[in-house]
C-alpha cells in the first residue's frame, strides 16, 4: 500500500489531452504494479494517470445514475405496491 498526498493527483487540467500514450503507459503501470511492483515515483504517476482517466470517462461517457435511481425507485414502489 503507498499513501499520496492528496495534492499529488493533479490539478484537473491534464485530463483534456488524455490520449492513447497516456492509456498505454498506465496500463503498462498497473500490469508491473501486480507482476513485480514499482516505485513510489511510478505510483504517485499511475495514480495521476488513474485520476485523469477517470475525469475523462466521466467527461466522455458518464454513467447513468440518474437513469438507475428512478428505476430503482420504480421496482421499489411496484414491490411495496405488490405485497
């Protein structure tokens, strides 16, 4: 387990030039972090480069909470309504 300072995620700007290469070298990350470790150094990196993928998956193709909160409401109400 590795503690980061909570400063050392980033700032929020970097997540608009996620690219291929910055996917790559994260998954290239987590495959050495469970094959044989890495660094304090590499997982202050993985963990900026977590961080930016998930800003921009939630930019891109955020989930639909929304839409599973009022279907969860709904089954709700039909399960109350049915006993």
């Amino acid at each position: 387990m590795c503690v980061l300072p909570a400063s050392a995620v980033g700032n929020g700007d970097e997540d608009s030039a996620w690219s291929e290469q910055k996917n790559a070298r994260r998954c290239d990350l987590i495959d050495r972090k469970f094959a044989r470790g890495i660094s304090p150094v590499e997982a202050l990196e993985l963990a900026r480069l977590q961080e930016q993928m998930l800003r921009y998956r939630q930019r891109v193709a955020p989930l639909p909470l929304e839409d599973a909160r009022n279907l969860h409401q709904e089954l709700l109400a039909k399960a109350a309504a049915g006993s």
